[in-house]
C-alpha cells in the first residue's frame, strides 16, 4: 500500500501480524502488508508487525536473503535441455521436414504477393506526387 497524501490525521487501527498473531497498531503506509491466500480461495490484505514476520510469510526460504540470482543460475546449471530437444526432433523429424517442404511452395506464391503489394504502393505514391 501506499500513502498518496502527508497527513496528520491518518486512520490507525488495531491489527494482528499475520505471522505471530501479535497486536499492533497500524496506518495506511505500514509498509508490512501483502496480498495472502486464506482458505485456498481468496487472497486478504495481511499486515505485519516487523521485517522477521514479513520475511516468514513467504513460503520459500530466504526471499530476502540476496541470493536469488544465486538460485537461479544454479536451477538453470541443473536443467539440461539438449537431451530433451534432441528426443523431441527425433520424434518430430517428418513433420518437421513437412512443414519446411509446405514454407517453400508457399514461399514463392508470398515473394509474388508482396511483389505485387510493392508495385501498386509505388503507383499510388507517384499518383499522389502527381494530383500534389
């Protein structure tokens, strides 16, 4: 959440941290608040009473601890496409070869289409230059 205006008559409301059921007092710009799924459903707005809490909320262990571009280079180290790609092209080799055959014949009738398209562009710009 946000807080749009500096005001001094801000709305405090008695809250309970979502993680550790403690009873704080809150505003609109409290920064501890997220968007957390309840009864599978819904997602509530769930505030926080500090930094501990709000780091706890997150299912996954170290959100805030940097090491997130650490974590990813190492998921992408361990996923290793080249044997899944080179069972899929077997599997697929005729139907691809299919399908670049078919590009090919369609190819020439599209490079005489645009040669067409490109023609008439440059009538209808001399004929403009011309009534201009």
């Amino acid at each position: 959440m946000s807080v749009r205006r500096n005001t001094t008559n801000r709305l405090t409301l008695f809250r309970t941290c979502g993680t550790c059921g403690r009873s704080i007092v809150t505003t609109a710009d409290t920064p501890w608040v997220r968007q957390v799924e309840r009864d599978g459903k819904k997602q509530a707005t769930t505030y926080f009473c500090c930094e501990g809490c709000f780091a706890a909320s997150y299912k996954h262990i170290g959100f805030f601890d940097g090491k997130a571009q650490e974590r990813r280079r190492a998921r992408e180290a361990a996923r290793d496409n080249r044997e899944r790609n080179r069972r899929y092209y077997a599997a697929h080799a005729e139907e691809i070869r299919a399908k670049k055959r078919l590009s090919r014949l369609i190819g020439g009738q599209n490079a005489a289409d645009c040669a067409y398209q490109r023609r008439k562009r440059k009538l209808l710009r001399e004929e403009a230059a011309l009534g201009a």
